[in-house]
C-alpha cells in the first residue's frame, strides 16, 4: 500500500452519480462544501478505453481543485489501489436501487413575493 491513501468519492452531479478517485478529501472553508485534490484516473496500457472514464478525465483535466456541495456527496471510502472512474445514472429505475439526492429548496422558492 503507498504511503498516501486514496479515496473513492461518490457524489451526485445533474441528475447522474459519479465515481471518482483522488488523493486528498477534506472540508472546504467555503460553507458547505468538500475539497478534492489530485484525482486518480487510470493509466491503462490496454487498447481497450472506457467512454465513462474518458468523460471524467477530460471533465477534470486541468483542474486542480474541485469544490464538491455535501449534500452531493453519497460516500466516501480510502480504498487500497484505485479502481475505475465511474458515471452511472441516478435514476432508481436505471440502478435497480433507491438511493436519491438530498432534497433542497430551488432557488425560485426564495424569491419574494411581489404582493
């Protein structure tokens, strides 16, 4: 095991869950909000490329830090080696389970009334 630990963060992010790997997850000073540095993709030596992961590593290249909402955020686990980025439907249907988003209030709901 290296000297670091890696972790695997699931989160929700419009309307799908992602799974994804990095070296370093802790709370943000923004309110509400998790930090996650270094992300872990994959370096595969295989001609076989997974679309999935392919979407995560571009949508986080160039990024060094990524604010993640906790109210996202479904599990946080270190693992011992990284495995697959992931991106699967969120819909229980899709998945076969029940696991949903923390309800919150839209922002439509805050705006005052004009009475």
């Amino acid at each position: 095991m290296s000297s670091e630990p890696i972790y695997r963060i699931t989160f929700f992010n419009q309307g799908q869950v992602y799974e994804i790997y990095a070296r370093h997850v802790f709370q943000s000073d923004l309110w509400g909000f998790l930090e996650v540095e270094e992300f872990i993709f994959g370096e595969r030596s295989q001609m076989i490329v997974d679309p999935a992961e392919e979407k995560l590593k571009n949508e986080f290249s160039g990024i060094k830090r990524s604010f993640i909402p906790m109210q996202s955020i479904v599990r946080i686990d270190e693992v011992e080696k990284e495995g697959t980025c992931k991106i699967t439907e969120a819909s229980a249907n899709a998945s076969g389970g029940n696991v949903r988003p923390f309800p919150f209030p839209s922002m439509a709901s805050n705006k005052p009334s004009k009475d």
